[in-house]
C-alpha cells in the first residue's frame, strides 16, 4: 500500500520541537539530552506513537525515543505531543540503518519492534526489522543486559525471525503465537494501533523477546 502524504508534514517534523534534528551530535551523550541517567529505551518503527507514548506515562523513570521514518505518519505522534508533552519521549525521524551513527555501543537498554514491515519477498529480507543485518545493528548499540520484543500479526514474519535470531548469534529468551491468551507473556502489554486493530479481526498476535 502506497503511503498517503500529507501536505505540510515535512515542515511540520523539521520544526518540531518534539524531535530531534542532529542526533548524531548526541551520540554517547543521550542522558544528557533528558538531563538524568535513566534508562534509555527505543521503539523503530513508532508509527502515529500510542505504544511509546503510553509506555513514557506508565514509566517516567525511563528515557523513550520513538524512530519513524515517515514524516507522513510521525505527525499524528507529534499531534499527541502537543497535546500532552512528556518530558522522557523524544522523536526521530530516521532510517534505522543509522542506527549506529546514532548511538553509542551499550547506549540503547531495550529495543521494542512492533508491527514492522514484512517485507515479503524472499530477496528484501536483509529489509526485515528481525534480520541478521539489523541484528548486527543492534548489537552495536544495545546495553550487554538488554534485549529486543517483538510483536507481529504476521504468522511468516514471526516464523522467520524465530530462525534468524538465533542463527544471528542471539538467544529468544521467551515467545508466544498468541499473546493476548497467553496470561505470562500479556502481562502489562500495551497495545500499538495496529494491534487493536488486528486482534479485533481475530488475528493472533506474536510475541518474541530476545537477548545476546
């Protein structure tokens, strides 16, 4: 599905004071931004922001940044914002692929993917968010205690990364096929857009948490 541009989008994240413009002059020095030494944890691939916005409410004592490539669909986040500022979110609007430009090695203490783009086609699935090649990236970042969760409605998706983290060198410490009936792994979840809306069609959700 195309993505639907909005007018005026651009404009509007580029003179956002919700996100951050040079990040790669914050790399190593993240906790100075939020001025304190919480922990820092990142969702890629935030889409319109109710996940990481709603995690930032429940948890003040952690930092949140939320990465969204498309400023079509990070404006609705900073619309929220304006609303309701919160002082430890903060926005980016990145590739993902500079994810270590970005942050320092052991910067990043967890690292949330939800709903992420399946990128079906056997050739684009260095693309996935789950991949060996994203792995490598997070690995250059994430704290050596931290880990990835993982939530899809994509049966294919879920399936794949099961493989390939641990062919990557990583471990999946917990997983579900359907998480929203499984009493242990849904405890305390917290629902993105796209999950509301897939789990009211009856689609189970997937749930994954891995570590080095």
């Amino acid at each position: 599905m195309r993505l639907r541009n909005i007018k005026g989008a651009d404009e509007a994240v580029a003179n956002s004071p919700f996100c951050i413009h040079t990040p790669t002059e914050h790399k190593g020095n993240w906790k100075s931004l939020f001025s304190n030494d919480h922990p820092l944890h990142i969702e890629i691939g935030m889409g319109k922001g109710q996940f990481i916005m709603s995690l930032a409410k429940e948890h003040p004592d952690i930092n949140y940044i939320g990465i969204e490539r498309y400023t079509s669909v990070l404006l609705r986040a900073l619309q929220k914002m304006e609303l309701e500022p919160l002082d430890n979110l903060k926005f980016l609007c990145i590739d993902a692929a500079t994810l270590p430009d970005i942050f320092a090695a052991g910067e990043v203490d967890k690292i949330y993917l939800n709903f992420s783009d399946p990128w079906p086609k056997d050739r684009h699935a260095k693309r996935r968010l789950t991949s060996r090649t994203f792995l490598e990236r997070y690995n250059a970042i994430l704290a050596p205690e931290g880990h990835i969760e993982f939530k899809t409605d994509n049966r294919g998706l879920f399936d794949f990364s099961l493989e390939e983290i641990p062919q990557a060198g990583w471990k999946i410490d917990a997983y579900t096929f359907d998480l929203h009936h499984d009493d242990s792994m849904n405890q305390g979840n917290i629902m993105t857009e796209y999950e509301e809306k897939f789990s009211s069609l009856g689609n189970p959700i997937c749930k994954l948490i891995a570590s080095r």
